[in-house]
C-alpha cells in the first residue's frame, strides 16, 4: 500500500489492519468536506447580515 511511504514504520507494525486504515481516510474526507461546507455557509451568513446592516443604515 502506498501509506508506507509516508510513515517510518509500515501500518501492519503499527497495528492498524487495512479496515482502521479504510476508517480514518474516511473521517478524514468527511471532516474536510464538512469543514469547507461550514466555512462556505459562515462566510454566507457574515455577507448577509453585512448586507442587512448597510441596508438598514440607509433607511
């Protein structure tokens, strides 16, 4: 597998079998994805209430 290029030690001397493995490449990929979709939904409410704002200022 390729992850033994990125380690000192292989995964099998590790102790994690190819389904721990499977489990945290994942998590990893949920994490990420559910991060950028948070940050894209904050930075849409931040421009929205700025836009809020300016408006109501003007009135």
């Amino acid at each position: 597998m390729i992850s033994h290029f990125f380690f000192a030690l292989s995964a099998s001397e590790m102790g994690l079998s190819y389904t721990i493995q499977a489990l945290i490449v994942i998590s990893s990929i949920i994490f990420i994805i559910g991060f950028a979709k948070s940050s894209r939904e904050n930075e849409y409410k931040k421009l929205m209430d700025s836009f809020i704002e300016r408006k109501e200022e003007s009135d």
